[in-house]
C-alpha cells in the first residue's frame, strides 16, 4: 500500500510542471442581460457593465485603460496571517478613465472583484463586478466618475475580504485610505502572534489540571472510607421511586382505561421504548457537546 501511494506521489510530481494550469476563458462564452448584467452557464459573470454612458459631470472619457488583476491563494503569502489576496492592493486613474478590468482567478474555488460606491443611476447598486470560478479569466468595462473618491474594491465571498482579498482604487487624488488593505493600510484588527506554541499548550495544559483536582484514594483507606451498607430497608432510590410511581398513577389511569391486559403492557413497552429513546438523544446531544467543546479551547493570554 506504502509503495503504491509513494508511486502515486511521484508521478504526481513528475507530472506537475507538465500540467500547466489551464484557464477558462469566459468572454466569449457570456450572455448580455440588459443594464451592463453579463452571464454564462458555467458561473461567469459580469456586472454593471457600462461602455458608453458617460457619468454626470464628464464630459469626455479622459482615458482609456486596461489592466489585468490576478486573485488567488498564492498572492497572500507576502501577507502573513492572509489567506487570500489580489496581485494588486491599489490602483489609481485620472477622474473619466474608460477601464477595462481582466480578471484572472488562479485558485480552484470563486472569486470576485467587485467595486463598491459608483454612482446608482448609472450603476446597479452601486456595483461594478466581475465573478467567476477558477481558474478562469473574465473582462468587464465601466468608465469611472469625475471627482477625487477611494472606491472599495473586494471579493465578497464570505470571508474572502477578511481573509486579505481587498484593495482600494483612487479616482483622482482619491478621498483618503481604507483600512486593512493588505501591505497599503493598517488592520483594524491586528494579528496577534505574542504566544508561541509551546506557551499556549503551557497554558492550555495548567488550565485542564486546575480544571480537574484528581482525588486519588489509597485502596485501604478507600474501603474504611466506604459508608457502611444501606441496610434501611426505605432506602433513597426507593422512595425516588415511589414519588414517581405516585405522580405518575394517575397519568397511568387514565391511559389504561378501558384497555385490555395485552393493551396495557404493549403501552409499557410503547413508554419505556420512547423513555430509553430520550435518554440515548439526551447522551448522544451530551456527548456531541463535550466533543466540540474540546476543540474551542482559546489561550487564556
Ligand atoms: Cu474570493
């Protein structure tokens, strides 16, 4: 088994440089929808599309632009702490620029560049956004607004912004800087690696043995510890029981009535079967906590 998994590994690595990462091209493949929405059935997408409306307060397109924006795992590594990233953190274009986005997704999984805060009258919500699974390249078209504004621009896939896929675009001088851009601004939270491994499960391990006091009993003394034998014949559990059994007769009653004998005990049976089935839940529902419990222990620094 050993042997036919390192073969396998091995022609895997051989075969890696030969198997270039092969891209979809989705611009051929889109659909226009109307108001600049583009899409294809294999997950491309284009939004806020815009070729030829000039935004209010341009008079002509200033410039015509084109720049290529690659996303994926691999340009985080620079980022310690990222997890995702854009080859670019920040672009800048005079106020007019007719821009051409080529969005290049290098991972296995979706991506987006998506640019918040366009004027809504000529942009659907606001939005200009390229989407699509990797690897794949997709293009999309707008042209930008006159004025001096920092335009948010991030992949909204859950986590993908947190995780370090933002960058800021300046049209003209731009309105100031975002936070948490990767290597441009500062996190709003900031990594904290003051713990090393060896500290945390320090701490870890004296938070379990505070957690638990073991009592440890020598075997002789446990047995003089040991209270004498309940020989009472009333003893506790029996009148545990006998509190149930009171409160549940007439419950019992008036379930057994009019039953025959056979009735009666296929109804026990019904009760202890549901009884025993509630108890497994509750064990199993214990269980699963405790379980999943274990895995959230945080350092306590
Ligand atoms: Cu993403």
């Amino acid at each position: 088994m050993v042997k036919l998994l390192s073969a396998g590994a091995l022609i895997f690595l051989f075969s890696a440089p030969v198997l270039a990462l092969e891209y979809e091209d989705h611009n051929g493949m889109l659909m226009d929808h109307g108001d600049g929405h583009l899409m294809d059935m294999a997950g491309g997408m284009v939004m806020g599309q815009n070729t030829s409306t000039l935004p209010g307060g341009c008079d002509s397109i200033a410039e015509t632009k084109e720049i290529t924006v690659h996303a994926g795992h691999k340009y985080a590594e620079k980022f310690p702490g990222r997890m995702f990233a854009f080859d670019t953190q920040e672009f800048n274009f005079k106020p007019c620029t007719k821009l051409t986005v080529h969005f290049v997704n290098d991972d296995h999984i979706r991506h987006q560049w998506m640019m918040h805060g366009l004027p809504k009258y000529l942009y659907p919500k606001g939005m200009f956004h390229l989407e699509v699974s990797g690897p794949a390249k997709i293009s999309g078209t707008l042209i930008l607004p006159p004025g001096d504004k920092t335009y948010l621009v991030h992949c909204d896939i859950a986590q993908h912004m947190e995780k370090g896929m933002k960058a800021q675009l300046k049209v003209g001088k731009g309105d100031g800087d975002l936070p948490s851009i990767p290597g441009v601004t500062a996190y709003v939270v900031p990594d904290d690696y003051k713990g090393s491994l060896a500290t945390v499960m320090a701490d870890v391990e004296a938070a379990a043995e505070a957690a638990a006091v073991p009592v440890v009993v020598p075997p002789k003394t446990a047995q003089a510890a040991q209270p004498p034998k309940e020989d009472s014949v009333i003893s506790g559990v029996t009148v545990i029981g006998l509190a149930i059994g009171l409160l549940l007769a007439p419950f019992l009653a008036k379930k057994f009535k009019g039953m025959s004998a056979s009735e009666v005990v296929a109804t026990i049976f019904e009760l202890v079967r549901a009884g025993i089935e509630l108890v497994i839940k509750l064990l199993s529902a214990l269980i699963k906590r405790v379980l999943s419990n274990k895995n959230k222990i945080l350092p306590g620094n």
